[in-house]
C-alpha cells in the first residue's frame, strides 16, 4: 500500500514516515511540506492513501483534496489536524475524506485506519480479479463456440445469444481481450482450417470452401488471397511441390 504524507511541520511528517514506511507492506512513497509540492508531484505518483494537515502556507490540505479530485485521483485521504473545528470536518466529509483524526494522533487509532483502508483495497483488487475471470471465460466459451462451429453459419450476434450477453457487450469484450473482432477472428481461423485442407488433394476448391464455412468458392478464394498473398490452388501447388 503507497502512502503520501502531507504535513507542513518537520517534526510530524519525518515521524509519520518512519512510524509507517515498511511496515505490513506499507511504503511512503512521497513526503511533502507543503500543498503546492504534493500537487505537483502527485501528477505523476498514484499513492492509496494520502495523510494530510489541513493548515499549510499557500493552500489548505481540504483545497489539495479537492483539486486532487478535479484531476481523478482516487486515493484514500486520513486527515490529521491540531483543529476540531466543525466547518473543517463538515467540508471534509463532503469531500469524501475517510477519516478525520485530530493532533496528538493515537498511533493504534491511525493503524486501525490504515488497516480498514488495507482491506478495502484488498476487496476491491479481489473483484477486478473476479471480473477479469468471468470476461476471460466468456471470451474462451466465444472462441470453444466458433472452434465447434466454424463450418456453420455464424455470426456474433448467434454467438452472444449462445452465451446469453448482448452483442454489443460481447463485441467489445472480444476486442478488449484479443484485439480483433469476433468477424475477423471467424475469418482467420476459417482460412487457418482451409490451409489444412488444402493440404489434402482429394479436397476440391469448392469443397474446402464450405467445410470451412464459406460456402462460396470465389469469396473463399478472394478472402484466402487476402490473408496470405496467394489463392488456395497457388498454396496448394506450392505445398505439393
């Protein structure tokens, strides 16, 4: 878990860091004594969690929140301030800040914060895992589908209603995951079947075309040119020879 500390008193901040750098697969990647910097810096570092004061020279640590959230970082914010002002926490949690922890911080009261935070990160890596499966296996059953059915009429929409998704989602799933579309995958995998039959003379033009799902012989010529610089017979020759 990257953590970044904002604290504009010396003191804090280098205590803050080696209270936490390390520990339980904590590493504070960053240590800033001002607003401005952290911002500049945190362009280009995504940290988890961010622990700020909210009293810094040129801008308070409520405003870096929220010029942090104009520019979509999604990082857990703990604020650690020497003031329970009411106005401050009542900003804070419209700011969608996670806790508010007031100076002398108990040290166990701010582990327990970073540990709840620790299991929603967990929790939230856990399901784009589980998604990742679940778009692996439906794009795996597309491509068992065409394996199955390639000599057959088939398109994505037959293949969607198959696997029981909407055509739309299916198609940019497939895409997202294997860079083609499910046509061209069709196609590719249609002419690397033809090249197999190809192989074997006693297979017509014709023939190979609709066992491979084309139907047409001159479509099956064309596309086979196409891919692969040559018509069947011209690879069929080649291959005999």
């Amino acid at each position: 878990m990257d953590i970044v500390i904002v604290d504009d008193e010396p003191k804090i901040r280098n205590g803050l860091s080696k209270l936490l750098d390390g520990r339980k697969n904590w590493h504070v990647i960053g240590v800033y004594g001002d607003a401005m910097d952290a911002l500049k810096n945190m362009a280009v570092k995504s940290p988890d969690v961010i622990i700020t004061d909210i009293r810094m020279p040129e801008i308070n640590g409520l405003d870096m929140i929220d010029r942090l959230k104009e520019a979509d970082q999604d990082a857990y914010i703990i604020i650690l301030s020497g003031y329970s002002d009411f106005g401050f926490a009542q900003r804070a949690i419209e700011l969608g800040v996670t806790r508010y922890l007031t100076k002398p911080t108990k040290k166990l009261e701010l582990f327990k914060a970073l540990e709840e935070i620790e299991r929603k990160l967990s929790e939230k890596q856990d399901q784009q895992e589980e998604k990742l499966e679940v778009t692996n296996l439906m794009v795996q059953k597309s491509m068992d589908y065409i394996a199955l059915n390639y000599s057959r009429k088939i398109s994505l929409k037959s293949i969607a209603a198959e696997l029981y998704l909407s055509p739309n989602y299916l198609s940019e799933l497939f895409k997202r995951h294997t860079g083609k579309n499910i046509s061209e995958y069709i196609t590719e995998y249609r002419l690397d079947k033809a090249r197999r039959y190809l192989q074997q003379p006693e297979y017509k033009i014709g023939e190979v075309a609709e066992l491979v799902g084309f139907g047409e012989a001159r479509y099956f010529s064309s596309m086979f040119k196409k891919q692969y610089g040559m018509t069947p017979n011209e690879y069929r020759n080649r291959k005999v020879k």
